[in-house]
C-alpha cells in the first residue's frame, strides 16, 4: 500500500525539467508582462473547468531499471474539490476526493489504510494542478513560460525546500487553442524520469457523483 502512496505522491508534489519533444518549442522563454498575461490566461481557462475526464498513460524511466514502465488510467475532476484518479493496469487502484474527505481503494474496492492527512494535502496540490492555481503559488514554485505555435510549455521550478530536494521543476505541456494539458514531464534530483500524456478531453460534460464516493 505504501507502494501505491507514493505513486500519487510522485505524480504532483511536483513535476520537471526538459521535454522530449523540446525542440517543438520554438520562440524561447517569455519574460515581464507577456508572460503574466498568458499565465493569467491559462489559469482563467482552467477556472471555468467545472468537470474533467480524461485516459493518461504514465511513462516511468530510472537509472537503476532497463525497461520504461508503464501505466494506464482514468482521470476525472468536478469543481470546486472532487477528484478521481484511477489506475486500471498494470493494477487497479484510485485515489477519490470529495471535499474534505479522501479515500486510497485497492482492486477489491476496499479503503487502504493510509495516512489520511497526507492524501488531504496531496489532494490540495493534485487539484490545483487541475484548476490553475499551481501556476500563481509562488509559495512554492516559480515559473517561466516557453511558446510554439501550437503549445505552451509552463516551467515550475521548486523554491520550497521540501518539494526541491525531490525533484527539479515541474512542466506542462498545453494546448495553446483549448488551455487543456497534453502532459506532464516529471524529472527528480536522482534523474529518474516521468512523463504523464493525457488524450480524450471531454470538458463540461455530465459527471456521476458515484465516481466520487467516499466510503
């Protein structure tokens, strides 16, 4: 279960570096007014999100593993604080919020016993991630802009030194047209890689308040 944890726990406490397809950013780093104009931008796209279903797929790459490993999943958002995020292989599993309340279930749809008030504080940063405000907390990021033609790619480089000691920035990748992220490419202090691609957008559309369930 543990094991579980600190899958969720490495997918947004924070994210890194360098894209694999960087040279797809064309025009550099953009600096003073431009640049807040477009973050504020963003961060107004993402707050009229009121729901969101997505499939991701997580690629993992380390220096101690040969192979990239590899898993599939299921993300849904409801604004103002409902999230599920869902495995369903290599092994099932979900980590659902409702408000203040948080649940890890396993395959065999029982509650994990887990630290609730750690998931709480990943599931603050999980939606923020989602709603935009993660690019305006500059308690704990700071953030530089890059533009191509058809994305932005936003840079968050930790000034929190709990968050910096694990890992170098976290990037996303967005779609410069509907705001929404491609992806999300994790890169950690040891060099061991994540990238996160999202696909099948479906944007304020009907939501089943059981996915949600806390029990």
């Amino acid at each position: 279960m543990k094991k579980i944890l600190t899958i969720f726990l490495t997918l947004f406490l924070s994210v890194s570096a360098y894209c694999q397809q960087k040279e797809i950013y064309l025009h550099g780093k953009l600096t003073g007014l431009n640049h807040e104009d477009i973050i504020l931008e963003i961060s107004t796209a993402a707050k009229k999100t009121k729901t969101l279903y997505c499939d991701f797929v997580q690629e993992k790459t380390s220096s101690l593993v040969a192979e990239t490993a590899i898993s599939k999943g299921k993300m849904y958002f409801k604004s103002p604080h409902s999230l599920r995020w869902e495995y369903v292989s290599p092994q099932a599993s979900a980590l659902i919020v409702n408000n203040n309340d948080v649940a890890l279930k396993t395959a065999n749809g029982t509650s994990a016993d887990v630290n609730t008030r750690m998931l709480k504080e990943l599931a603050n940063i999980i939606i923020s991630s989602i709603d935009g405000s993660e690019l305006n907390d500059s308690k704990n990021f700071s953030a530089d802009l890059s533009v191509s033609d058809l994305h932005y790619m936003v840079e968050l480089t930790p000034v929190n030194k709990r968050i910096a000691a694990v890992y170098s920035s976290i990037v996303l990748i967005i779609q410069r047209e509907t705001y929404l992220a491609d992806s999300i490419i994790l890169i950690e202090k040891n060099g061991d890689k994540m990238k996160i691609s999202f696909s099948n957008h479906k944007v304020n559309q009907p939501l089943d308040n059981k996915l949600f369930y806390v029990e």
